[in-house]
C-alpha cells in the first residue's frame, strides 16, 4: 500500500508507517517514552555528528518528540512538524522566527487572547508593529499590507466567537506581496480543516486541546515546510519551550482517538447548538455548522466538521450568567477545550480576561458570553444538563 495516500484517521493510529509501508525495528506496538535529558556518545568525532540531531539532548530534540511530530506533520501535509511545551511557546516562537525588528504584522482582531496580548502588547517593545483587523473581511487584510509586512496571522474558528476566516483569499493576497500566512487552527484540528490545502505556509496548534484530547498535558505544535522549521527549531533551542518526552508520548496517545473524538464532538456540538438557538432564554449561538451563522457557507467550504466548541449568551444580566454555569453538573466550569469531557468557561474571566474591557468589547466578547467545549458523553445527558441549568436562572 506504498502508493496509495492514506486518511487522516489512519495516519492517526499508524503513524507515517501507514503512507511509507516501513514496519517498526522492535516488536512493541507502542513507542517507547524516551525519558532522558541527554544522549552518549563513545567519542568526539561522533559527538560533532550528532549534535544538530535529535539524540544530543532533548531541547534540540528527541526520539519520542520525533515520533509525534510526523505524525502531525502527515496530518497536516506539511515536510514536517515541531511540538512545544505549549501552544503560546508554538505562537510565540513562530512569530519570532518569522519578524524582527522593523517588521509589520498583519493579524486579525479576533484571536486567543494571550496571542491578542502578544501581539498587540509585547511585540512593540521589539520594534514590530501590527495592524488589526476583521476577521471576516478579506479585503480589510489586502488594505492593511504595507511594504513592510512580513506575516499574516489567521486564527479559524476564532476564540471565542467561532468567526471563520476566508482562508483561501487571504493566502492569495500574502502570496502576491510574499508574505508568510500563519493560522492557529486549534479549534478545528487536522480532522475538520487542513489549511496547508488552502496554501497556508505554517499551521499551528495549541495540542494541549484536541490532539491531546485528555486535558492532562500542555503542548504545542507547528506544521511547515523544511526551510521554516530549520529556523524554529533553532528558536525553539534557545528559547527553551520543548516538550517533555512524556508528555509527548501522552501526546502520540492522544492522537490515536483524535479522529474519533473528533467526529463525536462534531455530532454533540451540533445538537446542542441547535437546541440552545430554540431556547427562549438564549439570546446568539456562535458555531459555524448552524445554518444561521453569517459564515456557513464558507465554514462547509473549508471545514468538514464544525468542531467540538461553540459560544452563546443568556438573555439576561451577568447574575444570569453566573446561576447558568454554577447550575451545570456535567459541563465542568473550567477553561480549556477539546478533551473527552465537557467543560464550560466565561471567556471575558478566562482566555481573554487579559485584555482590557475595551478590547474585549471590539471582539465581541461580554461578560455573558459563555463557551462551550463538548465532550465526548451522550448528547441526552448534556441537553438536559443545559436544559435544567437555564430552568434554574430565573
């Protein structure tokens, strides 16, 4: 089966031994946790070789951080792939590999809020400077390139608001100026979006979320060609974010159920957005996959599933918001998203309470905005957990 190309559900499970036909060299099914902070070498010559290699010492690589990489990297159809000890070390290395000193960055306002505070609070300090914009409008993304834009940084579907980003239009704006494109395809994972299809040079994940999928480690990931990585990881050497061997085996694990988890979560999500939208005590429901969202269109377009998180408000005070998600017995009032449990959060004290009250108003995001991650767990146990809690609101 050497020529034929595989699906992502199975390069999930086999690895890149499902499209290279290879088998492993020992008779363990699974791989092999390689725990160890440095390599041995039996003389000076070998330790020159070995040292841009991944068996010098794990902050310039590592066996079992290899595994999983190519693994992302044939989910993304990417040359290869790098993890990190988080998806703000992923972010944030990236940019840094990318820009410098001088450089102009083209992003869209609504993003992961400690990328919004990154980008919009630190890197001045470093002479880079960045443009916002709306998310939605393509255009607004070709207005604001100037001779010295470098990068474009998407993020589809946005946190918290699930906006979709027209891919596809805005890589053939960079492309035309050559400008590096960068998204943070997080909520999506590789089983509902492939940005690389639409001519994104570099995907990023916060694997903390749905490529773990457990809510039990803290990890990132880069998906690119060669020549980008070559540079991250020398960014990632000296920065220090590598992840640690467990961790990234817990990683690999993961990535076993992702297609599965992935479809569950699809089919959960959108049940019980469309329950909620016929709620007479819900005032907006944000996921891409209902028909009333102002992007369905473009999100069936570039998505084969509308994800595992979507985002509502309660028509009603702060004090309704509150009783709503103090009331939740299965849905778990904590951030986060994309493992096997739900859980629920207020976005505005948690992945954006980092912005100020303004900036959090320009992206949409009020202090009754409560989102979503659903789980894997039956869809009539979590409809009745939301339908008792929104009876308990007044």
């Amino acid at each position: 089966m050497k020529n034929r190309e595989m699906h992502a559900e199975t390069i999930a499970v086999q690895g890149r031994a499902a499209n290279t036909g290879t088998t492993r060299t020992s008779g363990s099914v699974v791989g092999s946790i390689v725990q160890t902070a440095t390599f041995r070498v039996s003389s000076i010559e070998e330790q020159r070789e070995v040292r841009l290699g991944e068996e010098f010492y794990t902050r310039y690589g590592n066996p079992t951080l290899a595994e999983v990489e190519n693994v992302i990297a044939d989910l993304e159809s990417t040359e290869g792939a790098l993890v990190f000890a988080s998806g703000m070390a992923a972010i944030t290395s990236c940019i840094f590999t990318a820009v410098r000193s001088g450089d102009h960055i083209v992003a869209q306002q609504a993003v992961y809020g400690s990328t919004y505070d990154f980008l919009a609070h630190w890197l001045p300090r470093f002479g880079i400077e960045t443009t916002f914009v709306e998310a939605t409008d393509p255009e607004q993304f070709a207005r604001a390139i100037r001779p010295q834009t470098k990068m474009i940084y998407m993020e589809s579907p946005t946190n918290p608001t699930l906006k979709i980003v027209d891919i596809s239009a805005i890589v053939e704006y960079a492309r035309r100026h050559n400008i590096l494109t960068l998204v943070d395809s997080t909520f999506a994972s590789p089983i509902n979006q492939q940005p690389r299809k639409f001519g994104v040079d570099v995907v990023i994940h916060s694997a903390t979320k749905f490529l773990g999928g457990h809510s039990d480690i803290i990890c990132g990931a880069v998906a690119a060609d060669r020549n980008f990585l070559s540079r991250l990881r020398e960014a990632r050497i000296v920065f220090g974010g590598v992840l640690d061997p467990h961790a990234a085996w817990l990683l690999r694990r993961g990535l076993k159920t992702l297609s599965v988890r992935v479809a569950r979560q699809n089919e959960n999500a959108l049940g019980l957005a469309g329950f909620l939208e016929k709620h007479p005590r819900i005032r907006s429901v944000h996921y891409p996959f209902l028909r009333s969202h102002p992007q369905h269109a473009l999100a069936r377009k570039q998505m084969k599933g509308g994800g595992g998180v979507f985002s509502f408000e309660i028509e009603g005070t702060v004090r309704n918001t509150q009783a709503f998600v103090e009331s939740l017995k299965l849905f778990a009032l904590a951030p986060s998203l994309g493992g096997v449990e739900s859980l629920v959060t207020v976005p505005a004290l948690t992945s954006h309470a980092m912005l100020s009250p303004s900036e959090r108003k320009l992206l949409g995001i009020t202090e009754q905005l409560i989102r979503v991650s659903v789980g894997i767990e039956h869809i009539d146990d979590l409809t009745a957990d939301l339908q008792e809690a929104l009876s308990r609101i007044g």
